[in-house]
C-alpha cells in the first residue's frame, strides 16, 4: 500500500550547543570581554543554520526554531513578554547584557533563581512576577530566527514556552503581596501572546507550536480551566498562525480532553507514555493535527521502529493529520553518537542520540507510506535491539542471580537505631554535636591539572596516585588542625560523584562527546548504563585506608548511592528502573562491606538526587520511593550495628519526602538548612524525625565566610528545635567549589560554634 502524501515527520526542538559546544565558547568568550555581541551572534548564527541543515537533509520537513537559546528558554520567553525586574533593567546597559544579569547575575546584581525543568537535568531561570509586572511583547528574536530559517528555504516552526508553563513556573517576586499568584496574570499575558502569534503569522509562519508541559502535572480544576480560557482566547484570533501545543514528560489524564476540545490545530502528545496514545485512541483528534511524539527525546537508546510503527499506524486509524515526532525537545540528549569513535560498531549500534534520532523518525515516516522503502532504516533498528537483547555484554548471570537471592532481611539492619546509637556511641566515642563535613574539599586547579596530565598521558599513574595522597594528606592535616570530629579524604581523586563510580563499574559506559546543557553554558556528560552493573574491584578502598592511616579521628567513607547514580546517567530502557537500581545497589554493597573490612567505622551514602527523581504524577510516587528506599538500604545494610551509616541531600524541603528519609535508616543525614535560617529543625522535630542529624549550618554557595556567632545562633536553634544528642554540625553540601582559604576559616568557625553551644547544653 502505498501511501499519496508522505507523512512528515518533525522534532520539537534541538541541542544548541553545536557539535563542539562552540556556543558555550562563544558565550564564555563575550563573558569574557574577549569578543563582542556580533561576534557571539555571528557563531549563534552559524549553529542555527547547520542545525535546520541537518535537519531538512534528513528529512524533517518543518524545522522548530525560536527554541535556540543563548541560555534558556525560560528566561527568552521571560523576555519575549517583557517580565524583566526593573533591577536587571538597571544593571546592564544593552538587551543582551541585560539577559546575561538575569540569568547569571552581575557585579550589581544576584541572577534569577534556577530549578529542575520537569523531571530533567536541564535547569531553568524562574521568571518572577507580581502585580506590578506590566507585560510588553518583544517577538523580535523569534522573527529573527523565523527569518533565518526561510531566507535558508526551510519550513519553520517558531517554538515558543506556553503562557500557561509560563505562569505555572513563575514564581511571586520578592515585592509581591503575599497572596499573590501569578496566574492571575493570564489575561494580560494572553494579550500579549496573541500580539506576538499575530506577529510571526504576518511573517509567514504557518504553524506554531506552543510547549505547556505544565499539563502532565497534578493541576487542580481551576488550572485546567485556566488553560480552557486560554486556548479559546489564542485559537479565536482571527489573524493567527496555525496552534500545535506540545505537552511532554508525562500522561495527560484530564488536561487531554481539555487539550483536545480547545480550538487549536494540532497536539504534540508524548507517545513514549502509553496512557496518552490510548487517549488518542479512544478520543480520536477530528480535525486535529497530531505530533505522535513516539521517538524518545530523553534517552539514548536505538527505538525498537518495529513497536514505534505499530504504535503509529493505530493513531494512524484514529488521526487525520499525522506527524511523527520526538516526544519531547532532543535538547536532553547529546548531538551525535556517530561521533563516539571510541566505542565498538555494536555498542554505537545501539545508541541514538539527537542526529539518529532524526533518522528514525525519517524512517517512520517512510515505513508509514512505503514500507519496502524503509527497509534499510528498519533493519538497523532490528539488528541493534536484536543484539542488544541478546548480548552477553548487556546480561549477566551472576549480577542477576545475585539480584533474585536479595532477601527482605538484606535491606535492614540488624538492629533498630535506637539500639545501633548506643553500641555506635561506645564504639565512636564522639562529642555531643559533633563536627563534620559533606566529603569534598576544594578542588584547586592543581588537582584539575594532574587529571588533565593524566588523561594526556604527560604523568602516569603513580605519579598521579602520588599527588592524591599528597592532597589527601593535606586535607587531613588541615582537618585535624581546625579540630573536626569524623573526617573526610576530600574526594580530590573525584571528577565527579557519579561519573567516578561509572567509571569504575562494570555495566556502564562513558562518551567521548556526549555533552548535554545541564544550564546555561554548562554541559555535563552523563555515563550511559547498558548492562547488568557490577563492581570488579574495590572503589575507594584505598583511598580511605590513606586518610585513616594519617589520623587517630575517624574518617568517613564516602559513596554515591544507587538513586544519585541512576538519576544522572542515561539508564537502560529494558528493565524497570528499581531492577537497574537494585543491581548499583549490590556493587555499593559490596563496597560498604570492603570499606568496613578495612576498618571504616563512619560510611556517607550521598542520595543528592532521591527528592528530584520523584515521579511527576503524584500517583506514581509511593512505588518509586518504594524501590528508591529499598536500594539505598540494600546498599548499606550489610554492616555491623557499630558502623555508623550517613547520608546527605541537597536540599530543605524535605517535606514532601519525609516518611522516605525516615525509610533510609540511614544512622544520620545532612541536609541543606542554613539559608532556610534553620526552620528545617522545626521541620524535623515536628515530623518527629529521631535520628541523627547534620542540618547544614555554612552556606557553601556563598564565599561568604558565615562568623562563628551566626554559626552559634543556628546552632542553638537547631538545638531548640531537636534532641541535643540528635544533632550533628557541618557544612550545607560539599567543599569542593570553594577555596582553601574561605573553607578554613568558615570550618573553624564552625567548631568553636559548636563547642560554645556545646557549653550550654
Ligand atoms: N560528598 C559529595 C561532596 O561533598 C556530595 C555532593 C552533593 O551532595 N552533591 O561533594
Ligand atoms: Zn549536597
């Protein structure tokens, strides 16, 4: 059967960094004073035109564009409708820098507030209102981009951030009443939408697709009716562009039927999440566009295109108007895995970044039509999922047998807390508030080179072992001088906390090229997990016997635990989430047995990322905590009572994570709390928490050195608030972005803090 009009196919946004993350550069370099805004834009330029390029010789028939950013959409629609504080209107002279201040701030003032886009790990700038805001739209960037792309003879698709995401992610400004909320502001706001969809229509664009992810989120009825008003008042313009609104992440339950009988055009639907394309089958789209985003715009991994089609000629039955598409903005995956030379031709096979991507939907589109014709593209697909499935290299038989013998016991402790604090307290000895840190200590340029020299191979191993331990020794001298209670190593042999591990695991894999934007100009390259994950050999270990062996006090053994591993690596997507976690979670194990076997009384399990991975659906929680918990004990429950387990997370809004935290038996947890001014304390007590632990009381964001008075004031009030004996005393996070010579005197204060309250207690 061969089909007339070929169905198109289209992603609903691209990376911006270029294949060589030349726009990070060209960024950093204007920063820099180095070159000027027109240089900047001239590289920006450049990037946009390779990317429709690559796009359209692809055969992605209308490209997005407008979603190009030089730091984040967030903050273009920010300015697209005029919501700047007058303060960052005050402190830059030109647009652009008044941009750059928002977003990173400047000598005069503090930047935006940043946060998780979604459940990603791309940041957003959290747009600020209040009732003063007046919007004023400013469509120039997208008409400079939409020009852009037709003057190169592309069909373009301005992609601009919804008024209803824009809202629901805006937070009240510092000036704002308290009642404030600013979807109060959609009228306005609409108004302002619709002047700027009138604009890019008068320049030709035909189609324009509008994100509102904020729909897969638990949105109560007046939300929902929010976005009712809103499509109606957009869709009843008479001048206006054709609407695609594109939701993403997660299943749209109720927002569906709104989305579906709101007078828009089209719908991009995340067709990664089978409850949407079983309400697009039940609801049909009569007289709607539908963008089947059946490609996987947040993971790695070669679509199975045989299952894809499938997929797409059931809508195909129920639809009048198909495209095939990425779920989501391809800018969560990396550009190119063609590039990742380092690989073997059958771990490459199995591997799909944003360019390969674009071939599968290429390919899609073809096999809807013509399925002979699609053959090749359809092959390769098969070929991959074939070999991944079957190879030895993602299945292992003792990984896995290992994972079925887990028991109930395996994931507890022998003991209750109650009776490991008494045993742990003998076998420590340690002071009331006793004094600690998060692990790392600053990572000076002088570590960052020898990592470097290594990788060049200018110093080899030893020499490289031979400047950690000097480091190690260092960071344990000065410990020791300040007069901390439980000691660190400092983590100087540590690129990164997951990364590090990955490393050393079997199971996982590294590239070479595969940047993703993580914020701004910062890009990170997430380990990919292909396999069953295993350790061959001990982690840390040896790093640890160094310190100790330096040192009467204890010192820490520091690990990553299971959840922070999986939430920044690309996981497997043949296997639930909790069996990959279960596995890191025997290889942590086998490393927290080898560092007591060792002698390490004290061991910290970081789980920085359990609270961000939280499902987005409210309903998809309780299991999600459920495995996330029960992997952090799996790793750390094979201990003696005497051996003191900690945690840390990042964060002090525990609330909604309570009953999880208290799930982790963990001996003792540190959490952020000193800009919270220490409310997390009554948080604690309220909730009943029993356990020990560290709520941070230096602001390890801030080169501010906090005196040893403030430190004290916390400190009492954490002391108020908790059980004396409960209360442990460091730093919010880590050191390692910090200076030596802001760490030492900010530590010190921290110990002769808590030895003064101490005194009082
Ligand atoms: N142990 C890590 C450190 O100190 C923890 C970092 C984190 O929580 N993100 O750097
Ligand atoms: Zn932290």
């Amino acid at each position: 059967m061969i089909n007339p009009t070929p169905t198109p196919a289209t992603v609903l946004g691209w990376p911006r960094q270029g294949p060589k993350r030349e726009l990070k550069r060209a960024i950093e370099s204007y920063w820099a004073g180095r070159s000027s805004a027109a240089e900047l834009d001239s590289v920006a330029t450049g990037l946009r035109a390779d990317a429709w390029k690559l796009l359209a010789d692809n055969g992605i028939d209308e490209v997005p564009t407008g979603d190009f950013s030089y730091y984040d959409h967030v903050l273009d629609a920010a300015t697209m409708v005029g919501a700047i504080p007058q303060r960052y209107r005050d402190a830059a002279e030109t647009d652009l820098d008044v941009y750059f201040a928002m977003a990173r701030g400047n000598d005069a003032v503090a930047p935006l507030e940043m946060t998780k886009w979604f459940d990603t790990n791309y940041h957003y700038l959290v747009p600020e209102l209040s009732p003063a805001t007046t919007f004023a739209a400013d469509a120039s960037r997208q008409l400079a981009h939409l020009a852009q792309a037709t003057a190169a003879g592309h069909t373009a698709r301005p992609v601009l951030v919804g008024p209803l995401t824009f809202l629901l992610l805006a937070k009240a400004a510092p000036d704002a009443p308290a009642d404030f909320e600013p979807l109060s502001l959609l009228d306005p706001l609409l108004d302002v939408y619709a002047e700027i969809l009138a604009a890019l229509h008068d320049a030709g664009a035909q189609w324009v697709q509008l994100d509102e992810p904020a729909l897969v989120l638990d949105q109560p009825a007046h939300v929902l009716d929010a976005a009712r008003h809103a499509l109606d008042r957009l869709g009843s313009a008479t001048a206006r562009p054709k609407l695609l609104v594109a939701t993403y992440f997660a299943a749209l339950q109720d927002a569906f039927e709104v989305l579906a009988e709101a007078p828009v055009d089209g719908l991009a639907v995340d067709c990664t999440v089978p409850e949407n394309v079983t309400a697009v089958l039940e609801h049909g789209l009569p007289g709607k566009r539908l963008v089947a985003g059946v490609i996987d715009g947040r993971n790695i991994w070669t679509a199975d295109l045989d299952d894809k089609l499938a997929i797409l000629r059931r809508l195909a039955g129920q639809v009048d108007d198909l495209v095939v598409g990425s779920s989501c903005s391809l800018l969560h995956v990396p550009l190119d895995a063609s590039k990742e030379v380092s690989l073997d031709d059958e771990l490459r096979s199995w591997l799909a970044f944003a360019r390969e991507k674009v071939l599968e939907l290429r390919t899609l589109a073809t096999a809807l039509g013509d399925e002979e014709a699609a053959t090749p593209g359809l092959e390769r697909s098969r070929q991959a999922i074939g070999s991944r499935h079957t190879s030895a290299r993602t299945h292992d038989d003792t990984v896995r047998a290992g994972v079925a013998a887990v028991s109930d016991a395996d994931a507890h402790r022998r003991s209750a807390f109650e009776q490991r604090r008494e045993v742990q307290q003998a076998e420590l000895g340690l002071p009331l508030l006793p004094t600690t840190t998060i692990g790392s200590f600053p990572q000076t340029d002088a570590l960052r080179k020898a990592r470097a020299a290594l990788r060049r191979g200018e110093i080899d191993q030893a020499a490289y072992d031979a400047a950690m331990r000097d480091e190690i020794g260092a960071v344990i001298a000065l410990q020791e001088e300040i007069g901390l209670d439980v000691l660190v190593h400092g983590e100087p042999e540590r690129n990164d906390m997951v990364q590090y591990f990955a490393e050393q695991l079997d199971g996982y894999l590294a590239t070479t090229h595969g940047w993703v934007q993580s914020y701004g100009t910062r890009c990170v390259r997430p380990p990919i997990i292909f396999g069953d994950v295993s350790r061959p050999e001990p982690m840390t270990v040896r790093w640890w016997q160094h310190a100790q062996s330096l040192t009467q006090r204890p010192v820490k053994g520091m690990l990553t635990g299971p959840v922070t591993m999986l939430a920044w690596s690309f996981v497997r997507d043949d296997q639930p989430l909790g069996d990959t976690a279960r596995q890191v979670a025997l290889a942590l194990r086998d490393e927290v047995s080898d560092l007591e076997s060792a002698g390490c009384r004290v061991i910290q399990v970081d789980e920085p990322a359990l609270r961000e991975t939280l499902p987005l659906r409210v309903a998809d929680r309780a299991a999600y905590l459920d495995w996330a918990t029960e992997s952090f004990r799996l790793a750390t429950s094979s201990v003696d009572d005497t051996t003191q387990v900690h945690t840390h997370m990042c964060y002090a809004d525990f609330g909604d994570i309570f009953a999880a935290i208290d799930d982790l038996d963990a001996d003792v947890i540190s959490l952020e709390a000193t800009r919270s001014g220490m409310s997390l304390a009554d948080e604690l007590h309220t909730a009943g928490y029993g356990k020990g632990v560290g709520p941070g009381v230096y602001d390890i964001h801030s080169p501010r050195v906090p005196s040893a008075d403030e430190v004290r004031e916390l400190l009492t009030r954490a002391v108020g608030a908790l059980d004396a004996r409960q209360v442990w005393v460091n730093p919010d996070c880590g050191l390692k972005t910090r200076r030596t010579d802001e760490v030492r005197p900010a530590l010190a204060n921290l110990v002769s803090a808590a030895a003064a309250v101490r005194a009082t207690v």
